[in-house]
C-alpha cells in the first residue's frame, strides 16, 4: 500500500514549502541548508498527554523490535526503505538517484495546514547489522558552513507514515471542508529480510496509538488491491472495504494508472 504522500519527520525550524510526492522539487541550495521538522509548540504551560505519548517508543516484547518517530539519522535508511520496496525495479543510476530524492526531501522537511498533524514511524530492529558512511556537507573551510550526514542501513526494518491531512479523503459540503478526526496510513514498508515477522502489524498498531492520541475517532487507509498479502493484514485488524460510489470523485493515490486501489476504514480502538 503506497498513496504517494512523502514521509516526513519532525522539525524545529519553521515550515518550508513541500516537495512534490512523486518528483520532490530538486533544491538548487546545498544539503546542509534543509532542516528537520518538530510538531508546533502548544499554548504556554499547555501539555498534551498526546505529545507525551510521542516521545516514548513503543517496544514490543519477543522481537525486541523498537516503534518510534523516525530521527534525522534514519533519513537514508527510511528513503532506501521506501524505494526498495515500492520502485525495486530500478536499476542504477535511477535508483539512487531517487533515493538521493527523497532522502534531500526528508530533510527538507514540509509544512502541513493548521491543526493537522503527521509523523513518520520506523521499526528499529536493534539487533540488525548495521554499517555507516558520512557525507560532509560545504565548505570545510568554512567553519560556520558545513556539516555532516549520516547514512546508516541495517537498523530500521520498516516505516509507516500517519497524518490528519485527509489528502486522500473526500471533502465535506460544498465549500469541500478538509475532513477531521480521521487519521490516514500511508507508505507501510517493510524490507525484504525482515518480513514475515509482525513488523507491519506493529506499525499499524503504533499509528492507531497515535490516532487515538491526536483525538481521531477512525483511521483510513488505500491499498493496492493487487497486494492480497497486505490485504489480509488490514482485514485480520479490522479494516473494512468501503464501496465508493462509481460516479464519486474521491480522491485517491496516482501513482500509476494501471493500479487498482481498495479504500478502506476502521473505528479507532477504544483505550
């Protein structure tokens, strides 16, 4: 399952203006410019138990597996994530170029409107080999421009991505008001060598903590209908399939023509 809506992550820096999902507006500036995001600061002397809930990874006894926001260290395992399992035809030099892609656009970050939220989840396998390369950024000489970036691969087995931007969901009245209260999945990955061993399960679980977190009363998602094995994941979770009216124009992932999508839904578990 694979709406096109890019990953992002936390920032603390003001928003900058969102690539495009499946081609990310190349960024003329240098690497190092681009920042991460974090959620808006609440009122003064405001704390959400919500936001409280986001700082604390999830661990799920037996697999030793870690859910937990995605950091800026994880920024290239999370674009290789993405690409290998959603382009794994592409071969060299394209694949890397569209990794370098979205790994510039997680850093770059990008805005979303007020009073939504989005986070990028990552199973952390800590038990995985785990190598690193750094890039250094700038000038060196330059002592106030430059940096460094890491590019680890071996921890993160997979990645989920939940919002309440309602992109992919149909528009309310005639003024077509943003929906609310219903949280959307997007982007579940999980690398080849470690499928088959409940991490998508955990992800899903982790974004309906998160939903029910922010206040959302379901969660929505589209799915490849040509994927039948993540079909019977979200159905043995509870989702169910909701018809869509021929005629409606519902919004929905365009990633290729040829693809069918099922939209489905589940209430959002009671705590």
């Amino acid at each position: 399952m694979m709406p096109p809506a890019l990953l992002s992550l936390p920032r603390s820096s003001s928003p900058s203006v969102s690539p495009s999902p499946l081609c990310p507006g190349r960024r003329s500036a240098a690497v190092q410019r681009h920042r991460p995001s974090i959620p808006s600061k609440p009122a003064a002397g405001i704390c959400y138990a919500s936001q409280a809930v986001e700082l604390l990874p999830s661990l799920y006894p037996g697999t030793g597996v870690v859910v937990r926001d995605a950091k800026l260290e994880d920024c290239w395992e999370v674009a290789d994530t993405h690409c290998s399992s959603f382009f794994p035809g592409y071969k060299f030099p394209l694949d890397l170029v569209l990794r370098l892609d979205r790994y510039i656009a997680l850093l770059s970050g990008f805005s979303v409107p007020p009073g939504c939220t989005r986070s990028c989840l990552v199973a952390v396998n800590p038990t995985a080999a785990n190598s690193a390369i750094s890039i250094e950024c700038g000038d060196l000489r330059d002592a106030e421009f430059h940096g460094k970036y890491g590019l680890s691969k071996g921890s993160v087995a997979g990645i989920l991505t939940v919002d309440t931007v309602a992109d992919f969901l149909p528009r309310r009245g005639r003024l077509k008001q943003r929906r609310t209260g219903i949280a959307y999945i997007a982007n579940v990955a999980v690398r080849k060598e470690e499928r088959r061993k409940g991490i998508a399960k955990m992800l899903v679980a982790e974004a309906e903590e998160r939903a029910r977190s922010w206040g959302c009363r379901s969660v929505a998602l589209h799915c490849d209908v040509s994927n039948l094995a993540a079909l019977r994941l979200y159905k043995s979770q509870g989702y169910k399939s909701i018809r869509v009216p021929e005629d409606a124009k519902w919004p929905a992932p365009k990633i290729d023509q040829t693809v069918r999508y099922e939209f489905m839904m589940k209430l959002v578990p009671k705590s």
